[in-house]
C-alpha cells in the first residue's frame, strides 16, 4: 500500500507565513528578523533539550529527552549484520491536547 507524497513545509516557508500574518495584522518585521528569531528559538529548545530539561507548550505539547534500552539483536538493514546497540537518549514529542483533537480530524 502506498501513500500519496504529502507536502513539505520548510523553515523558509514557515518564515514566509509568518511575514504575511504579520503584515495581514499591519505590522512590519522583516524576514530576515522572523528568521533568527526561530533560529534562537531552535537553539535554546536544543540546549534546553541537552540539560535534560523538559520544554512544554501547553496545548501544543511536550519535549523531553528519555532513555532507549539497548539490544543485543539489532540488524542493520544495509548489511544484514547482527549488531549491538547501546543505551543511548532520544529526543521525544509529546504532542497536547488540542493538537490532538485538530490532527485527528485529519483526511488523507
């Protein structure tokens, strides 16, 4: 079963959305100043991440920073070689309430 290709929204489009919602609210604020805003924002949510912090957004959600078991009987796919994987950390979103109840009624 195949899925059709879903559009991907880059940090250039999102930095373009924003613009016009700014000047629909008859604001000025030039892309080049939305841009390091979200690259601060990225960079503190990455810092804060490797402090082991817990950054949530209510309604939105939640990220964290857990602990993956390792196991003994990994494949890797492009060899077929056995390998052993380590307790390592990953990043993990815990999506809120409200983004929940808009992404369920989803179609597609």
């Amino acid at each position: 079963m195949s899925f059709p290709r879903r559009p991907k929204i880059t940090k250039s489009d999102i930095v373009d959305q924003i613009s016009l919602n700014i000047k629909n609210n008859n604001l000025k604020l030039e892309k080049k100043y939305i841009r390091l805003v979200i690259d601060a924002f990225f960079e503190e949510l990455k810092s804060n991440l490797c402090s082991n912090n817990v950054i949530e957004f209510r309604s939105f959600g939640t990220f964290e920073v857990r602990k993956r078991k390792g196991r003994l009987n990994a494949r890797n796919p492009q060899t077929g070689e056995y390998v052993k994987v380590l307790d390592h950390h990953v990043a993990y979103f815990r999506p809120g309430k409200d983004l929940k109840e808009r992404v369920w009624g989803i179609k597609g």
